[in-house]
C-alpha cells in the first residue's frame, strides 16, 4: 500500500516529538478537513524519526507552497508500506506515551502508521 503525504524529520530527545507531531497533525487537518489523514513513523536513528501525514488516495493533492511557508523541511513523499504483518492496537490519545512505552518493551519498530480520530480515541498499526 502506498501513503501519499508530508514528511518532516522530529527530534524525539525528551519526548518532544509528541508536542511537536501534535501541532504538525492540527495543522494537516485543518489544511486537509476532507481527508482521511494517517500518520506514519519511521527511520528512527540519533534520536529523530521521520514522520509523514497523508492518505491512502493518490487523487489527493497537498499544496507545497503553502506547507513550506509553516514547514521549510516539509516535502512531499510517496512511501510504499507493507500490506500485511501489522500488529494492531487501541487506545486514547491520552494515553498514546503509555502505549509507546508498552511497545518499545519488546524492540523498535520499523513503521508504525496512526489514525488519530477527532474523538480522541487513535488506532495503532506497527511493524517490527
């Protein structure tokens, strides 16, 4: 499955990427209202991951000029994902670090992709 999206690189040294993606995801969705977005983690390495917002659909189209003027490293990717292997789970995004650290017990991941839903409730799909 291919992601079509804006990938921008975060620093995660003390957590901070939680902030910082978080005001990266209201920005998209108040860009992007009619879009199913989905975000995706991965290349992590000294302390950073990349980090795309996009969707599914490749008939969606993401202004660039406009993205670059909030986020001058933001640039446009299209990144091929696994279709099967997903590991799957369920939260509230309150409770999204707690999650985080229950997965990382067991290893680093190699993608994970989020559903944030505007009720606060997220859905986490990861692979190892």
């Amino acid at each position: 499955m291919i992601l079509y999206g804006i990938k921008i690189r975060f620093d995660c040294k003390n957590n901070q990427q939680y902030k910082t993606i978080g005001n990266f995801w209201e920005y998209m969705r108040s860009s992007y209202p009619n879009y199913i977005l989905k975000g995706v983690g991965c290349n992590w390495h000294d302390d950073c991951m990349d980090y795309i917002i996009g969707d599914f659909s490749p008939s969606n189209h993401y202004d660039m000029d406009v993205i670059t003027k909030k986020y001058p490293t933001a640039e446009y990717i299209e990144i091929n994902l696994p279709d099967e292997g997903w590991q799957v789970y369920h939260c509230r995004l309150s409770e999204l670090s707690k999650l985080y650290e229950e997965i990382y017990t067991d290893g680093v991941l190699k993608y994970e992709i989020e559903e944030m839903k505007l009720d606060g409730n997220c859905v986490i799909s990861i692979i190892r």
